[in-house]
C-alpha cells in the first residue's frame, strides 16, 4: 500500500499568505497542516508515501518532512508544474505505483475520529476503490454521491443544488489499475481529470464501494480562513483538555513501534521550549 498526498496548487483561497509558501505547510494550530493526513495514513499502517508538490515549494517540503526515516517511513517527493486534477497524481507516479494498491489523500483535509486509522487499514484491501461519505447541510461545495439500496446511484461534483446530503471527502482508495483508468479520462470543461470521472469508471464494472463516516467523525477540507481557525481550534481544544496530541507523525510512529523510546526521545531533543515536543517527551511517560 503506497499512500500519496495531493500538496500542490496554488491555495487562492487563502491569498496573500499563500503567494509565497504552500498551504499545507501554513500551521493548523501547532502543527504544519500535511502532519494531519500524513499521520492519518499512518495510524492505518501505511509507511511508503509519494507526496505531490510544485517546484517551488518542493525543497520547502523536503526540508520539513526530510525523506521520512526519522518516523519509520519512507518519503519521496514528486513535483507538479500546474494543478491539472486529483487523477494527475496517479500518472505523476505512476512508476511508483505500478501493480500496488494506493490510498490518495489531500493535503488540506483534517479528519478525527475514533479509530480512523483502523477504518481506513480495513478498507485498504477493497477491490476496485473505496469512498467515504460525509453528510453535511449544503453538498453544493462539494463531490457528493447518492445512495439507494445500500449501492452508490449517483456521483456529481459540486451540484448546482444546496440540500443535505453525501460529501465525499478527500480521502480515496485505489487497487492497482487506477492508472490505466486514469490514462483514458477526457479533461473535464474547467479543464482538469476530475475525481468524480475516475470513480464513475470504477462504478461502471461494479467496483465502487464506500463506508459512511460516523457522526462522531469530523471532517474538515482546510482550504479557507475560516476553515483553518475552525481547525485550529478543533486541534486546539482536543490537545488542551483532553492532552493527547492530534495529528502527530512522532506519536503514530511510536505507538505503530516504528521508532524506539530513545528515537523518540532524540526526536524532541533540544526542543522542549516548545509545548509541542514537550507533549512528545510525554508520551515516554504513558
């Protein structure tokens, strides 16, 4: 299982700070915001990763992440010129991917909720992919799907309609023919591979599957000012009354025994003016 993460794009949404850094390396309360779906995919046992950025912000995201030995993980970058789709990034990788399942999460996406990881690890093996549902108030900003009799009906992105329904998150799985699917779709009229083509070639052969994501389940696409401060504060609230980190690839890596208690230790080492590394230490003490 090889995950990759979708941190390219120009975040317009969130100009000016984003004229000359990458969103997903703006904080979500303590933390850079990748850290948050790299250790989701990690608490699901995935260790392998292909993250996807443009060629400016690559040594940014390199310098950060460095190439994932120091979490048990291995990382390697691959850049993108101009955002042309979330299906670009099974052709950017393609040679990496090669005859291996993918989970394909995007970089500005939040989820917390009980047992996640494990969720996510048990529907790793799906044939064909394997969707989430979200319900939410207005499905008009987002991918949404409809479903009847147990059986996904219907996939549209961005309904020209504000009622409740099923969003469908950032965070997809893929077996290992989701690249010779990709290589057939047709730029959409925006001009970009859209997602919702991708699973509706899945849905054609009776492949699409999907779980619905609890109400104790939140879900955040972090693609807005207003979305980040709720992020934020969700983070925020979660580590100060609860203290347990959120969001953490130190954590997920020692807990998974990727990293021994003294790695751990180095890790935070020289840091501990920062309350952040100091929540890491404490996890020695558990």
């Amino acid at each position: 299982m090889i995950g990759i993460l979708l941190a390219g794009g120009h975040g317009t949404r969130l100009r000016p700070i984003t004229n000359s850094i990458s969103k997903q390396l703006l904080p979500i309360y303590d933390k850079p915001m990748i850290y948050y779906p790299l250790s989701l995919l990690m608490a699901a046992k995935v260790r392998e990763f292909q993250i996807i950025t443009t060629p400016l912000q690559e040594a940014l995201f390199k310098d950060l992440l460095r190439d994932g030995s120091q979490w048990g993980i291995s990382i390697q970058f691959v850049t993108q010129a101009e955002p042309t789709g979330i299906p670009e990034a099974f052709l950017l990788t393609r040679k990496k991917i090669v005859g291996k399942r993918t989970i394909l999460s995007l970089g500005d996406n939040l989820f917390y909720g009980s047992q996640m990881g494990k969720k996510i690890n048990d529907n790793s093996g799906t044939e064909g992919s394997h969707i989430y549902g979200y319900q939410v108030n207005d499905i008009s900003s987002f991918g949404s799907m409809t479903i009847q009799n147990n059986k996904i009906v219907n996939l549209e992105e961005k309904p020209k309609r504000s009622d409740s329904g099923y969003a469908i998150p950032g965070l997809y799985h893929f077996d290992e023919n989701v690249t010779e699917f990709c290589e057939e779709l047709k730029p959409s009229a925006r001009g970009e591979l859209e997602i919702v083509d991708l699973l509706r070639k899945y849905q054609e052969i009776g492949k699409l599957d999907y779980s619905i994501l609890d109400r104790g389940t939140a879900w955040l696409d972090t693609g807005t000012h207003e979305d980040m401060f709720a992020a934020s504060e969700l983070v925020r609230v979660i580590q100060t009354r609860q203290g347990m980190l959120v969001g953490s690839p130190e954590e997920v890596a020692y807990r998974n025994g990727w990293i021994t208690p003294d790695q751990l230790e180095e890790l935070a080492a020289g840091m501990t003016v920062s309350p952040y590394y100091k929540s890491i230490l404490n996890l020695l003490k558990d």
